[in-house]
C-alpha cells in the first residue's frame, strides 16, 4: 500500500496520489461550486435567452405562472422516484401509478359519487398499495427492481383502462381543482407550493434524520449497510412504498389541474420524472439524487421546452428535450459518480 | 525423471525485484524451471510468491530483472496476456471456467473470443474435437454436460487440460518442442482423493515435453508431484532443491526459517478470566462442528491454510455467512447461529470488521462522518432533525482519538489511506463498546505505523471489556496480538496455541501441517 506514514501528517503525497488519494478534495471551491450550480445557471441563461427573442410572450407573469403551475404534477412525481433511486431501486411504475390514482379519483368520485377526500385517501392507498407489491417481488424474492415495476407499471395501465373502461373522465368536485389549480398565491397556483412542500420535506428527511443517512448507505454500499446491522431490505421496501405514496399524490394533482383524468396521460409522465431525477442529480449536491436539484432541474427543462414552443416549435420538441436530457443527465451524473467513487486500490 | 540436457530451461527469472510503495514484495528473486519437470513454488503468504506469478502473467510491471524463456531473453514488462505468445498458460485457482455454459463451450472460449474462422459452427465437431482432446490426456469428461454440474475434480481437470490444450497449439511451443503450464493453486478446494487424478494428468503434459510450476500451500501435494521447489520468504530466494532430497519438516523449516526468538513477555493469564463467549458446534461451508470459547478481554486468533474454513468464523458468528448451525452464547445469553441476522448481531452487541474494507466495511463515497456515525445515528436525532454540528465534532474527537488522519470528517472516506480507513472502520465498531469484536484480516494493505496503532486500539478495546476474535493469515500478527491462536484444518480445529508457543514460525509450521512438536 502506498501510504504516507500516519505519524506525520505534513507528509508531501507524492506517493499517495497513485492510489487515488484526494482526489476529490483538492478540487478547488470555486470548481465545485460552478459544479454544484452549473445548472441553475443554465436555467438562468435559458430564460434570458428567450426573454430577448420573446420579450412579449415569455418573460410574463402569466407565462411564469404557466410554466411554474402546469409542472407540479411532474415535479412531485420525480421526487417520489428519487426515494427509490436513493436506496439503488428503480421504480418504471410511478408515471402508471400516478395515472392510476388520477383515474380513481375521478372514477369514484364523478361516476361512483364518493366524496372527493375520501376519493383521494383511496388513490394515495393504491399507490401504496402498488409500491408495496414492487417492494414484496424486490425484496422477497430478490427480481430485478427494473423488471418488477416495468411489469407492475404496464400490469397498472391494465388496470387504469378497465375502470375507466378506456373513457377520459371529466366532473371531478372543484373542491380538488379549487384547492389545486385555482386558487393562487402570488399569482402562482397552490399546486406550486405542494410540490415544494414535498421537496422540502424530502429534503428534511434526506439530510436532517437518521433516516435519509441510511437510505444514501443502502444505495452506495448495500453490503455495508447490512453488516452494520441496517434492515436492508425493509429500507429498500419502504422506499418503492413512498414513491408509490408520493406518485400517487402527483396524479391527484394532475386531475385537481384539468379537472378530468385520461386513460393513457400516464406513460408521457415517465420520461420527464427519470430526465429530471437524473438531471437534479447533477446539481446542488453532485452525485447525488437531491430534491432541490431535481425541482430546478423540473422547472430547467419545462422552461426550455415551453420557450421553444414560443419560439413556434412542434409537440415534438418535448419529445426530443426530455430524451436528450435524460441521456445527457444520465452520462454527466456518471461522470460525477466515478470521481466520487474512487477509492484507493489495495492492490498488493 | 529430470531430462539431462534437455535443452536451455523452460523459464529462467533472475534478480527480479519489484516493490510496492515501500514494501519490498520480491527483493532479486531467481527461478529456474528446467524442460519437462514440475516444479513445485512454495512459500506463505507475503513471501512474494503471487507477485512472481502476477509478474509472469503481465499484470505487475517488476522494478528490474531479467526473463528467459526457452532460453530467449524477454524484455520486461511483459504485457498482460504477452504470456500466450511464450508458451505459457496459467490455471488459476478460481479456473476460469464459465459454469453456466457446456464443457465443449468452456473449451471453446478462446477462440470464439480470438474471431472464429468458420462461419458454421458444427456441434457435432465440437464434441468430436472435445472427445479426442478428452482421450489425448486420458480423461473422460462428457463434453455437452453444463460445467456447473461437473464434481469439483473434473472442473480443475477440464481447466488444466484446457490450458494444456492451449500450448499444444502454441506455434511457440510447437516451434520449441515445448510450454510452461503454471498452476496457482489449484487443488486448495479439493478432497485428497481427488488430487491424485490431477497428478497424473499433470505427468501425462509434463510427459510431451512441457513444464509445470505447481504452486501450493500443501506441503504433502508439493512432496508428491513436483521434481524440485522453489521457496520464497519475505520477497528472498530461500533455495530451490530436489524434492526427493527434502522432508516435510525441512521445508517447514524454509518456508518459515528458523530465527532464535527472545522469549516475548509473558501473555495476559486468560486461563483466569471468565468465559465470555461461548461458540458450540459451529459449521458452515468448510468449518464442521467448532466449539470454542473467549475469556472476556482476550484476543483469539483463528488462523489456517487457505480452504481450511478459519476465515468462515467471523462472518458465521456474525450471521454474515453461511452459518448452517451452532449457538453463541454471550454471558447468558445463547444465540441461534443458523438463524442470526447481522441486524440482531448488532443489536446483541457484536461487531464485525471485514476484510474487504471496500466492499463490505465501509462506503467510499461518502464522507467519513456518515461511514464512522452509521451504528449510532440514531443519538445525534435530537428534537426532529439531525445534530450535524454535534456529530461533526464528536466523529472529530474520535477520529483524534484513533488517530485518523486527516482529521476531517467531511473528507471523502476514500481519499483516506489504507491505515487511515482501517483506524476509521475500528473507530466506527468500538464506540459502540461491543461485547464480541470480530476482526478479519484487520491489518491487510495498511502501513507499519498504522498497524501498531490498530493493535494499540484493540487492545485497549479488550482491555476494557470487549472480546475479541480475530481471524488472519499474517501469522506475524497474530503473534503480536494475541493471547490464544487457534489453528485450523480442513473444516476443523486441529491446535491451540497458548502463552509462549505463540510465535510466529510455530503458527506457521502448525498451519502448513507440521506435526513434529518443536
């Protein structure tokens, strides 16, 4: 092993840079800070940029209200998915989820009567209800969390066409789109705020309890985890439940904001969530799937897209700026992966 | 048996020196293996004999030295897999073999790899061709069954003959009459009977004019097949002599060399202390039907060869392996071992520090705060949230007190030297003062300094209290650290070393199998 003699601390590195040390560390604050908000820069730059080429239509406080309400459903959705990403698991059921529990709420309560609180306690339970069937099949007998929730979320899209019976299903209470999408605060609707809501209190839990400590270790070092004695498996469970949970909530959201739920909406919800799961991964803490980062990277990729359509671009382009980020995101935030993880090779 | 004259030798290192940082691994070594002989490399763990391996195979590049093959000089490095164009295959312990696939398909590997030249393969012509190869060295293998379904013998014969294969159809070893087949230990997971089924097609390659190097931790194996060996200690040429020459004990005797030993001081009278643990009837993949126990405060040791199950002590007891019975008891209280979880093998107060700190001790990517605070996260969680602060300065002062430098919690765990992580690692497990502390090759890639410290820290742990079991092949340690060293073989505990035989080279003679006493 290449290690400088621990007895003397000044000892020059010369020897230790060849197994990996400091690296990392050496990196100079100005560095890691243009890393950690590289994008909410980018974010900045993007809204100038079309500010100066739709000085009428973009930089409006309607157009601000739009860009920061429609996305609430998005946004929560991806703070659900990154519970599991934080614990290792994938979950391909959240975007299915959601729409499942959009399509209960307005099936019990425009075609079954129930009232609308009680209509939406039974979609969050649904969506608890499929995270914890994701969490049984992942934990119990070990399959491939991809392969569980890409089965369970086409199984749920089953399951949103039969009780629909394939119909779009409009009349939902205006309690849900009062309390939703209507009422504004600072001319922003609620819905915004539930999403930070959310994000904060993920944050809370991520950072500030016990709690998200072992989520983070469960995810980097599942070994580790369990041999110093974390339930493992009872963490990883518990997480496809939250996102379930929390997707659940985003698709009470999404049909508090039209007023009505569609049969297929779920499957265009997909995308977006992973594009900026991943690419909330590259900012605000590098490396790391974060609530923060994920809400500007919701917020950095709706703006670009909503610009775009301004600028008189086709539906296709959120196509093809979901799909671009999702891989760019992907690769930038394994490249912040491997510098984090290298770790001195003791080769002998 | 050895040809006269039969040529230049198959292989001829010398002065070969290579160093890791500075750790000395092979200080001028030289070795000779001569046309058509098996020769035997002996030497324990740290004697520099892996190195010398990994040198021929090209995956260390050597300081300086010299390299011979058939008599040709070879620039070195050598680039990893450059081997192949020498006349030279390996079979490693682990046999490289794919056990999902069929014998024929494991035999075809290489060149499906190197780009088949027949565009149709022809099953038929496959097992064909696996049948006469088969038949060539007098095996009889059926080439369609799936390798994971073959008994333990058979894979190493396929692995070996497959290898041999391979220098048949060497255009070097064509063009020489001639290869080197170097075999690193593959005979560790073995039952004895078996072993002589290997032995002979071991002669039958030797037979064609090729060489072995058979390198082994068995003495009894080496004394059987090898013409000479080679031994190595501490990265120094011992000496290379005729195995008709030799005896077992005398080998002991160079693998261990005999130095006069100062009678160390005498050792903590643990026969007067309590019972503390302990351990009944524990099996498990090797290990059959243990019993033991530890006095409170007592650092045993659990030592062997490679295969003989010691290392399965500490994950079993930890519910960390594949403990398929036994109980613990600890005071009063009896756990069932078939049955533990490393969850209530915490809860009841044990601690378990791996040897593979990379995977298994510890995360990398994250900061050493959130690596040492992990057992007890659950103090700092103080009126809903997290005290930071309060834990950044208590992992301070615990990294202080153990000495893990530099003294900064948020630094990433990996950028820490190998002696730092380990300091940081005990640190972790012995701020929860566990009952029962299970170390497992505790000192493994960490400098001379941090060594005495984790000894220190260890110490001071059993000192007040904790238990401490340690399982390890680096016998010097195990002299300096322990009280008790018990030595396994093949599953079971065959020795036990108290009070002044607790010396390194007694260890290592016991280990190796020696049965003279002294």
């Amino acid at each position: 092993m290449a290690t400088g003699n621990s007895t003397l601390p000044s000892q020059p590195k010369v020897e230790t840079s060849r197994s990996g040390l400091s690296r990392g560390q050496d990196r100079k604050p100005i560095t890691v800070f243009a890393e950690r908000y590289a994008l909410v820069g980018a974010w900045i730059v993007l809204a100038i940029f079309f500010s100066f080429l739709r000085p009428d239509t973009f930089p409006t406080i309607g157009n601000l209200s739009a860009i920061l309400g429609s996305q609430a459903s998005i946004a929560v959705l991806t703070l659900g998915l990154i519970i599991p990403l934080t614990t290792g698991d994938m979950d391909a059921s959240v975007a299915f989820v959601s729409n499942l529990s959009a399509m209960m709420v307005a099936v019990l309560n425009v075609n079954l009567g129930v009232p609308i609180g009680w209509a939406i306690l039974a979609a969050l339970a649904s969506g608890a209800l499929v995270g914890g069937i994701n969490g049984a099949f992942v934990t119990i007998f070990g399959i491939d969390s991809f392969i569980v929730t890409l089965g369970m979320g086409t199984f749920v899209g089953g399951v949103i066409l039969l009780i629909s019976q394939s119909n779009t299903i409009s009349g939902v209470s205006d309690v849900l789109t009062q309390a939703v999408v209507i009422t504004q605060f600072l001319g922003i609707p609620l819905e915004f705020y539930y999403a930070i809501a959310v994000g904060l209190f993920l944050w809370y839990v991520l950072e500030w309890t016990p709690l998200g400590r072992r989520l983070i270790v469960v995810g980097r070092g599942r070994n580790v985890a369990r041999l110093s004695g974390l339930r493992v498996q009872r963490i990883r469970w518990g997480a496809l439940i939250a996102s379930g949970t929390i997707s659940a909530l985003a698709g009470v959201l999404y049909v508090g904001t039209s007023g009505a739920a569609d049969p297929t909406s779920g499957s265009q919800l997909l995308l977006p969530a992973f594009a900026a799961a991943y690419l909330g991964a590259t900012c605000i803490k590098p490396g790391r799937f974060n609530p923060i980062g994920s809400l500007i990277a919701v917020y950095f990729l709706v703006t670009g897209i909503s610009g775009l359509q301004l600028l008189g671009a086709q539906g296709y382009v959120q196509n093809l700026f979901y799909g671009g980020a999702l891989v760019i995101a992907v690769t930038l935030s394994q490249l912040t992966r491997k510098r984090e993880e290298i770790s001195p090779g003791n080769s002998q | 048996m050895i040809p006269e004259n039969g040529g230049p030798a198959a292989l001829r290192v010398s002065a070969l020196r290579k160093t890791f940082g500075g750790t000395v691994a092979l200080a001028g070594v030289d070795l000779e293996i001569l046309a058509g002989e098996v020769h035997g490399l002996l030497g324990e763990n740290g004697s520099g004999k892996s190195t010398l391996i990994k040198v021929l195979a090209g995956y260390h590049a050597p300081d300086s030295g010299e390299l011979q093959v058939r008599g040709k000089q070879i620039p070195l490095p050598l680039a990893p897999g450059q081997f192949r164009d020498l006349g030279v295959e390996f079979v490693h312990q682990d046999l490289g073999l794919v056990p999902a696939l069929t014998v024929t398909e494991n035999l075809r590997i290489g060149s499906y790899a190197a780009g088949e030249r027949r565009f149709w393969l022809s099953r038929s012509r496959e097992h064909r061709e696996a049948e006469e190869l088969f038949a060539r060295y007098n095996l009889t293998i059926n080439p369609s069954v799936q390798v994971r379904l073959l008994p333990p013998v058979q894979r190493a014969l396929l692995a070996i003959a497959r290898a041999a294969e391979g220098l048949r159809n060497s255009p070097a070893v064509q063009e020489s009459g001639g290869g080197l087949l170097i075999l690193d230990e593959p005979t560790v997971f073995l039952p004895s009977d078996d072993v002589q089924r290997l032995y002979e097609l071991i002669r039958t390659i030797t037979s064609t004019g090729s060489s072995v190097l058979f390198v082994s931790h068995d003495l009894d194996e080496v004394l059987q097949i090898t013409d000479r060996v080679t031994v190595l200690r501490d990265g120094n040429l011992v000496g290379s002599v005729d195995t008709a020459a030799v005896t077992a004990d005398s080998l002991v005797q160079m693998i261990v060399g005999r130095q006069l030993q100062i009678a160390t001081d005498p050792r903590g009278t643990a026969e007067t202390k309590e019972v503390h643990c302990t351990i009944d009837n524990l099996s498990a993949e090797t290990i059959d039907s243990v019993s033991f126990h530890v006095h409170r405060g007592e650092i045993l040791g659990v030592t062997g060869l490679v295969g003989s199950g010691f290392d399965e002590v500490p994950y079993g007891l930890f519910g960390a392996g594949p403990a398929t019975s036994g109980t613990l008891t600890i005071g009063d209280r009896a756990i069932d071992l078939a049955a533990l979880e490393p969850v209530l093998a915490v809860a009841g107060g044990l601690a378990l520090i791996p040897a593979d700190r990379g995977r298994d001790g510890s995360v990398g990517s994250l900061s050493v705060a959130d690596n040492i605070a992990l057992p007890v996260l659950g103090s700092y969680f103080n009126g809903g949230v997290l005290r930071r602060r309060r834990m950044s300065k208590e992992i301070s002062t615990l990294m202080s007190d153990y000495d893990v430098r530099p003294n900064n919690p948020s630094a990433q765990y990996s950028s820490l030297s190998g002696g730092n992580q380990q300091k940081a690692v005990l640190a972790k497990w012995l701020q929860t003062h566990p009952q029962l502390l299970l170390l497992h090759e505790p000192t493994q890639g960490v400098d001379i300094g941090a060594r005495q410290q984790l000894f220190g820290a260890i110490r001071a742990a059993a000192a007040d209290g904790t238990s401490v079991i340690c399982a390890s092949t680096d016998h010097e340690q195990l002299a300096e650290l322990c009280d008790r060293v018990l030595i396994f073989a093949h599953g079971r505990m065959i020795h036990e070393l108290t009070g002044q035989d607790i010396q390194k080279e007694r260890i290592t003679e016991l280990s190796f199998g020696a049965v003279s006493t002294k």
